[in-house]
C-alpha cells in the first residue's frame, strides 16, 4: 500500500540558513510526487510535483526537491530560508492504482531571525 | 479572487444543530473532495465526486452528508456531530476527473469547525 514518511515533525532553522525537509515513500512503482505548504489558518498550496523526467524539480518560492528513486525519497530544499516561508510542508504521493492523493503527516517549520 | 472558495472559515455548533459548510471552485474542475485534517493526523480522505457523482466514500459517519450539485459547487451536510469531529474541513478540487486524476488538487482555505 501507498505510505509517506515525514520522519521530521518539528525543524527550526535560522533565516538565511539552507532547509532540507525529508519524504520517505512507499509505492511498488514510480509515483506521482507533491510538496505542498500550509500557513497558519489558510489551505494548502502546491509548492511542486514530479511525474517524470528530470529528478530535480522547480517549484515556487524558490523552492526545489530531488527524486532519488534508490532510496524512495523524494526531499524538499531552499538554499536560503525567509522568515515567510514558516509554515506547515506535507509531502504526498499519487498512485495510479489506489487513485488517491496520501498525505504525510506534515512537517512544522519555525524560521528564526 | 481565489480557486477554490469555501465558507464559512470558522463555524461553532453544539451537538443537536444542523449546520453546513459549502465549497465553490472557479478553476472548471471535474472532480471536487472533502479533507478533513485534524491535529497531529494526517489528512484524511472523506468523500470524492467525479463529475457530480460520488464516487468515493471513506468510511464516513453518516452524521456527514455531502452534496454536490453540479461541478463547480460541494456542500457537506452536518447533524448530531460530536466533538471529535472537531477539526478544518478542506475542499479540493482537480483538473482531470478523479479516475484520470495525477493527483494535483487546489485547496480552499479550510473551514475551521468546533463542535462544543
């Protein structure tokens, strides 16, 4: 079955400094893949996807993330943290069999000036 | 004026009360959903509709009945809730219908509900 893995709950970084948040997935085959982010009493907004193609995908906010099919992992990274970008990240993961978006369980992210 | 529009955002209401919450997307989407995301849990699947046909119903209690009326418009029913169904109830909605979906949805901005 379909699982994402969001091993970090809470991250606290320094404005300025460089981010990587952590996807782990379980699919039998190459899934479809989203970041989305969440602030404080809004929805959530795609930040990025992967379908296919080139593994190191573009998204907004200048935000970017890597899909290393070895290790079933799909992390976000921003080489430069503003103190906006402090909000709520949920990978999740399409499959094609299930036809269901599954979400991790979101990774909080405080930004320090 | 955004993609998904839902009302109302904040919505209190004791145990006996009928209440509803409505979702309204401007994108021409063939498939609409209902989230409900709920602290420290990941978000939950409720209830799908593919061209205004359900076609998703993920073990829901019945005290939550959706509706959907046409493409563009999802309402979810609420009677004889219980406190645990306190939670924000996000509608999403996508470009392809759900059995030709890639999985992207745009989201409302959440109805937050409390049911005292």
């Amino acid at each position: 079955a379909q699982s994402v893995t969001q091993p970090d709950i809470h991250i606290t970084v320094s404005e300025g400094a460089s981010l990587e948040l952590r996807c782990n997935y379980s699919y039998g085959a190459t899934p479809y893949l989203f970041w989305y982010v969440q602030s404080p009493g809004q929805g959530l907004q795609l930040l990025l996807k992967y379908f296919s193609g080139d593994t190191l995908v573009q998204g907004i906010k200048g935000f970017e993330a890597e899909f290393k099919r070895s290790q079933s992992s799909f992390n976000l990274r921003k080489p430069s943290v503003h103190w906006s970008d402090a909000a709520e990240y949920f990978c999740a993961v399409f499959g094609g069999a299930t036809n269901k978006l599954i979400f991790g369980t979101g990774t909080l992210l405080a930004v320090q000036p | 004026e955004t993609g998904v529009t839902q009302t109302p955002r904040h919505l209190v209401m004791g145990m006996t009360n009928k209440k509803s919450l409505k979702c309204e997307q401007h994108l021409g989407h063939n498939a609409m959903y209902w989230y409900k995301q709920s602290a420290k849990k990941p978000l939950e699947l409720m209830f799908v509709y593919n061209f205004k046909e359900q076609t998703e119903n993920n073990s829901v209690p019945s005290r939550f009945s959706p509706e959907c009326p046409n493409s563009s418009h999802l309402f979810l029913h609420l009677h004889t809730l219980q406190p645990e169904d306190s939670a924000l109830y996000l509608c999403a909605s996508s470009q392809k219908g759900a059995t030709q979906n890639t999985g992207e949805l745009f989201f409302g901005e959440g109805s937050r509900l409390t049911v005292l």
